[in-house]
C-alpha cells in the first residue's frame, strides 16, 4: 500500500467538478484509490461518496493506493491532487 | 402595493409581469413491474438519453453564459455516472421489482437528503443538483418532454426553487428576473443569475395570486414590490437607465488603461470607507485604492481597535487588491467624525480643532498601533500611508521620527514589512502655502478638496444657509490645486486629489491639463472618468 498526504488549497474545497474529475482519473488507475479526511473515508472513483465527505480548503487528505502498480497510481494521483485541488 | 423581502443574488433593477413557474411536479408512484431485466434496460436507456440532454444543454450554456457556468452540465453528467447512485436504483429494481422510475425517485431522495444535512453550504445545496438529475431521469422514464415555455412576453418568473437546467432553458430575451422561495446563494441558479446579470431574489414567501400582476424586483435593497405605484416606478425606471448607462460604459472602457489621447498615464483610484466596498472598487475596475478612510475600524468600535484587528484589515485589504497601490490614511477623527472612548472635551470650533494628525502626535501610543499594523501589513500588498490635516514641516519631521521607531521595533522583532510610499493629504491653506517644502519630505500629496475648500473660504459646508455663495470651482481653491501639482512636481512627488472635486466630470480635463497624476473617487464615478481621461488631448 502506497500513501500521500494533500493539504486542499482550492477555495471551496473537493467540490463537484473536481470530484467528478478524480473519479474518471481514478477509474484509469491500476490500484483501488481511497481518500480520507474529516474524520470520513470514500472510494476515489465515486463522485457523491467524495463530496459527501465534505472536503474544504485547509483540511488534510490522505490518499492511499492498493493493489496493482501501487507506484504509477500514486504518483499520477498526487500529479492530479496538485494540478486541480 | 405590497412589498416583500428576500435575500438578492444579483444587483440590478427589474421591471414586469410577474408568471407563475409551476414545477412540472412528477407523483411517483410505487408500481411493480414483472420484468425486472427489462426494467434496468429502461433505467440505462433513460440515463443515456439523459446524458445526450444535458450535453446539449451544456453547449447552450456554453454559447450563453460562458463555460464556467455552463460547467454544473458537465457535473450532472458525472454524477450520472455515479456508480453509488447507478448501483442504489439498480438494487432497488431489482429486489424490491419496482419500476425505474421510482427506484430513481427513492435514490434521489436518499443523496439529496445526504447532501441537504451536510453542515457546509455549498456541499447542503449540491441536493438541488440530485434533485436536478433525478428529476431529468423520471421525465425521460415517463416519456414527458421537458422545456419551460414561458410564453411571449418579457417576466419575471417567481418559483418555489428552480433548478439549474430549467434556468438555462428558459428564453433568455424573456427573462427578466428570478423570484423564488427555497435556494441558496450558492445553489447553481444563482451562479446562473449572476452570470446572466438578471437581478434576483431568493426567500421569498410566494403567493400564486401574483401571476401576472405587474412587479418591480429591486436587487439592491433586496425587495419584491407588487403593484408598485407611479412614483415607485419613475424612480425604479431612473436606476434601471443610470445601471444601464453603467453597464454600456463598463462593457466599452473595463480592462481599459487610464492615459490620455497623447499618452500620458494617469493613476486612477477610488475611495473606499470599509473593507466591504472592496468588492465595488474591482466591479468598477479601479486600478488602486487612492483613500482607504481608516476612521470605520475606530467608529464601529466600543474600544480601541487592536494592532492585530487592524492589520487582519489592511492585509485583508491589500490581498485582495493583489499588488494594485492602497493608499490608507491614518485615523482622521475630531470635527464631525466622534468617538466616545477618545473622551475628547467639547469644543466650540472642531473643524479647527484638536483632529486627525493632531490627536496623533499627542497621543503617540493610538498612532504607533497603527502604524505598526500598516507596516506589517505592507508585507501583504502595495501600501502606501497618508496623513491627514497636516499644516507644517514639522510635524512631518514628527511623523518620520515615529515611522522610524515603528520600523526599529519591527526590525528587532523580526517582522517583515515591505517598501511604503508615504503621503500627505494637502487640505489646509499652510500645506498648500508650503508645499514646495513638504514635496521634499513625502513621496506623494492628495489634495481633499473638501476641507480645502471649506478653509480657504471660509464656509462652513454644514451650514446650508451658506449654500448660494459656496462655489466649488472658486478660483481661490483651483489655483491651489495648480500651485500643489506644480510644488509637488518639483520636490519629485506625485500628485492626486482624493476629495469630491476629483470625481467632478466638468473639471477633469482641467486637472489633467494641470498635471495631476492621481484621481482617486467614489468607484461609480471611475468608468465615468476614465471616459473623459481617454478624450482628453493634454497639448
């Protein structure tokens, strides 16, 4: 298992269009992708279950890969977590 | 005539009949279907025409209101993708064997209220956009056609909530404003509003009998007023043409640069009072603040403000102008402008009084908090600080002794600040008389013009009997303004003026002609003035 953690500096935190975004990329990901942050845990590839997490800016993510080339994953969802949130 | 209150989303004045938006509110039945295999085929057949919806609604969006707006399409598509969602209605279907479409209504309901009980705002009004999606899935299942005819004439659609698909459907030419009950400032309808620039109202306690009654939706005060009578309407009218007129010079001269026909570049500020008239300075594309009056921080107080309740707001302010000139004047109360907890005696002539830059230097402690707080500040943004009332070198030499502390302080506790220009306000007869001098003491002058011309002629502004024989162009007081900017030019100081003159269109080319290099005015008068800066040929 392979992890990072992401401090969200976007304004209104994970919000639709981002969560929407991530769940494609998650999709095209070798591993299973997992996001928690307030105190909550959600699948990456489902959009509702991330933005019911509530996500804001300031708070922490962690974002975990399992399974499959754990190293490409995590590398290509940090490259995300940058770029977008 | 009846008046009604609402929160307003978009500022702007909107007169018309008023239609009733009745929801094509679907009653979902719990039916039992036999075939359950055919049943999901439906619901995917369902969710593909759905998608094929809202990627046309996504390119009308694009073309109306732009892709930022238009992108909440996008979303609903993704959300249709949902695997949560996609698996809960096909669960349903399947062990409970009852129709798509209400599998899809039970499903909606669950994520809405999921969302709905979410403590943050954006994320409680994303169950509008469940809703929005659910309702488009039971539409295609139940073979209704959606679209929102809303007849021939221009309206204003009052509606208990309106979701975003059927604010973009509607025919834009006959839009005029939206009234409705539920959302929020956040909900996408808003978003839609705004970008639409069609003055609306949410919170609203609606009544049918308004259908087709004539209305004003007045977006500033954030009110419904049905029936207005005929002189409710002639100034309604008035706003509407002065908010028009703005709205031309806004699309023609925003982004604009401030220089005259031959070249020359002026500096062209506004004025503000708080930090919530921020907002209005970029509305009107300002490209500085020339007179951030500090005096609020101090007014709406019942005590000293603090070092760092004061620098939150010059940073604040700062930030948000992102690197744009903020001229912040230090406190200038006394005369007209009170506070309690100064415990100043009475005085029977304040406008000479003991004010501003005198209350100062005598009360030292007031004045290095301040400062303090601008200079760390200045580590935020562009700020320069002004003093008020001055009337001598020497309390400019004053002043420095006290920045220099201030300065020394700062350094010795490590706290970072950046460069800041410092001014003087030129509103006494003496600053003027010596303004060769002070030109060599401060980086900038900003001439108010209001005390100024109060004190050269002697005439109390408050006084209204004084009114006929108050002249504002005196030449008294523009030959000041010359002899400012001439000084001031010579000493290798800028020059602005930061009073009511700077903002009077009829004597703009005059002080462009005189040198000036600085208009710093209330922000709904700069687009009027770049105008003028932008016809005005200095040779």
């Amino acid at each position: 298992m392979k992890s990072f953690s992401y401090v969200i500096t976007d304004e209104v935190g994970i919000h639709a269009r981002p969560a929407g975004i991530l769940a494609k990329e998650a999709k095209t990901v070798d591993s299973k992708i997992t996001l928690s942050a307030n105190g909550k845990t959600a699948e990456a590839t489902k959009l509702m279950a991330i933005m019911s997490m509530g996500v804001k800016k300031g708070m922490e993510v962690t974002v975990t890969a399992e399974g499959g080339d754990e190293d490409a994953s995590i590398a290509k969802m940090e490259e995300f977590f940058k770029a977008n949130l | 005539m009846e008046r009604y209150k609402g929160k307003s989303i978009f500022k702007g004045i909107a007169i018309g009949k008023i239609k009733f938006y009745f929801k094509g509110k679907q009653q979902v039945k719990r039916e039992k279907v036999d075939n359950i295999e055919a049943e999901i085929q439906r619901y995917e057949q369902a969710k593909e025409k759905a998608v094929g919806q809202l990627n046309a609604l996504y390119e009308k969006a694009v073309q109306e209101v732009g892709e930022a707006s238009a992108a909440i399409f996008e979303v609903h598509t993704m959300m249709l993708d949902d695997d949560d969602y996609n698996d809960s209605v096909h669960n349903i279907i399947t062990s409970q064997g009852v129709s798509a479409e209400y599998a899809v209504a039970t499903t909606g309901d669950n994520f809405a209220t999921m969302f709905s009980e979410m403590e943050d705002e954006y994320f409680k009004a994303r169950a509008a956009d469940i809703k929005d999606i659910s309702e488009r899935l039971i539409t295609v299942l139940s073979g209704g056609a959606s679209g929102s005819d809303i007849g021939e004439e221009p309206v204003i659609i009052v509606a208990e909530d309106l979701a975003p698909s059927e604010t973009v459907q509607m025919d834009k030419d006959k839009l005029l404003a939206f009234v409705t009950e539920l959302g929020s400032a956040n909900s996408h309808t808003a978003i839609l509003a705004r970008t639409m620039n069609l003055p609306a109202l949410i919170g609203v306690e609606i009544q049918e009998s308004w259908n087709g009654k004539m209305a004003v939706v007045d977006g500033y005060s954030g009110t419904l007023i049905i029936e207005p009578d005929e002189d409710v309407l002639a100034s309604m009218k008035a706003r509407q043409e002065q908010d028009r007129a703005t709205r031309e010079l806004l699309s023609q001269l925003k982004g604009k640069e401030d220089v005259t026909l031959d070249g020359k570049q002026i500096k062209l500020y506004a004025n503000i009072g708080s930090i919530k008239d921020v907002a209005m300075v970029l509305e009107n594309d300002a490209r500085g603040i020339g007179l951030f009056r500090s005096e609020f921080l101090y007014l709406e107080k019942e005590d000293y403000p603090t070092e760092n309740e004061q620098f939150q707001v010059y940073k604040t302010v700062a930030e948000n102008m992102a690197g744009r000139r903020v001229v912040i004047r230090t406190l200038d109360i006394g005369a007209d402008k009170q506070v309690d907890y100064f415990k100043m005696a009475h005085e029977e002539n304040p406008a000479m009084g003991y004010r501003a830059i005198r209350i100062c230097l005598d009360r030292v402690e007031i004045f290095k908090t301040q400062l303090r707080a601008l200079f760390r500040a200045s580590a935020y943004g562009r700020i320069s600080i002004m003093y008020p009332m001055i009337i001598s070198v020497d309390e400019v030499r004053k002043i420095k002794t006290i920045v220099h502390q201030v300065k020394a302080e700062l350094d010795a506790e490590g706290i970072a600040y950046g460069e800041v220009e410092q001014g003087v306000m030129i509103e006494t007869p003496a600053a003027v008389m010596i303004s060769d001098l002070l030109a060599e003491e401060v980086d900038f002058f900003s001439i108010g013009t209001n005390d100024l011309t109060q004190y050269t002629l002697a005439i109390d502004r408050q006084n209204s009997k004084l009114d006929s024989i108050y002249d504002s162009h005196h030449p008294a007081v523009l030959r000041m303004i010359q002899m400012v900017i001439e000084n001031g030019h010579k000493g290798g100081a800028w020059v602005g003026i930061c009073g009511e003159l700077g903002a009077d269109t009829t004597l703009t080319e005059t002080f462009l002609k005189m040198g000036i290099d600085e208009l710093s005015v209330s922000p709904t008068f700069v687009l009027p003035i770049r105008k003028i800066i932008r016809e005005t040929n200095l040779n």
